[in-house]
C-alpha cells in the first residue's frame, strides 16, 4: 500500500498571501492541528497551526524563552492574548508558515508513511514529486483507519 491510497486528496489549503484571520478560522472552523500553505502554482510552502498561532499572541521574549518553568514576567489577560492576535490579523500567512518536515510522494510506502508520522507533530504533505505540487495529506487518522480497517 502507498500514500495514494491513503491520503487525503485535495486538502483545504490556504494560500501564503491569504491573511492570518483566513488560516486562523481554517484552524478554528475545523479543528485541525495545521493547514498547508501553497502557493499561487500550488506547491507546498509550508504549514500553518496551532503552534505558530499560538506563538503570536504571546509576547517575543516568552516565545524566544526555552526555559517554561520561569514564566512569572508574564501577566497578560485575555485582553492583550487578542490584542496581539489582531494586530498580526491582516499579515499574508506564509510570513508565519513553518517549515514542513518529510514530504511524501504517492508512491512512498505505507510503512516509510508510519516511521515519519512517529517522528512528526503534524500531518504530513504528499507532493507530486517532478512539480512539487501539493496533491493530498496524511493523517495519523488516515494510518489508524486503515489499520483498524475502516473502509475509505
């Protein structure tokens, strides 16, 4: 079995020169953990998720900061969490994609699909391998699935 047999063809997508508040309400509208971010010719230039989302509406110090447990500095409210969000709202979402980890190409092997979603945090693209075009995504659903034998 391949990933063209168990991926999800034709993802929801955002394009990089989409706004923040279009990736933002992807995200939220859909529960999803990432949304890929193409470009105008389709290819793969990153993802945007919870993660980068996340990173901001916190202050630059507490994103750069690696030690967690020493947070105290922190005392925003609600109120500036939003206020942040809002000022980054109308920014094109590829200035915040991130870096996609292992690309898949349909014709990669179910069992090379697994290894790299063990390894990884997020689904992950399957490209058409000479364009680099993004054709569909997998999932740890789309594995456990078929594992399961849940028909698709």
């Amino acid at each position: 079995m391949t990933c063209s047999e168990i991926m999800t063809s034709d993802p929801v997508t955002v394009r990089e020169d989409q706004p923040v508040s279009t990736a933002t309400a992807l995200l939220r509208d859909n529960h999803f953990r990432s949304v890929p971010v193409v470009n105008a010719d389709g290819k793969m230039v990153g993802q945007f998720g919870i993660q980068a989302l996340l990173g901001l509406i916190l202050p630059k110090a507490a994103v750069a900061d690696d030690n967690l447990s020493n947070l105290r500095y922190l005392n925003d409210d609600l109120a500036d969490l939003q206020r942040r969000l809002v000022e980054e709202h109308d920014q094109p979402v590829g200035k915040y994609a991130e870096e996609v980890g292992p690309v898949l190409h349909p014709d990669t092997a179910i069992s090379q699909v697994v290894a790299h979603l063990t390894k990884s945090r997020n689904n992950l693209p399957v490209v058409e391998e000479a364009t680099g075009k993004l054709i569909g995504m997998v999932s740890y659903w789309d594995i456990i699935g078929r594992i399961l034998g849940d028909s698709q």
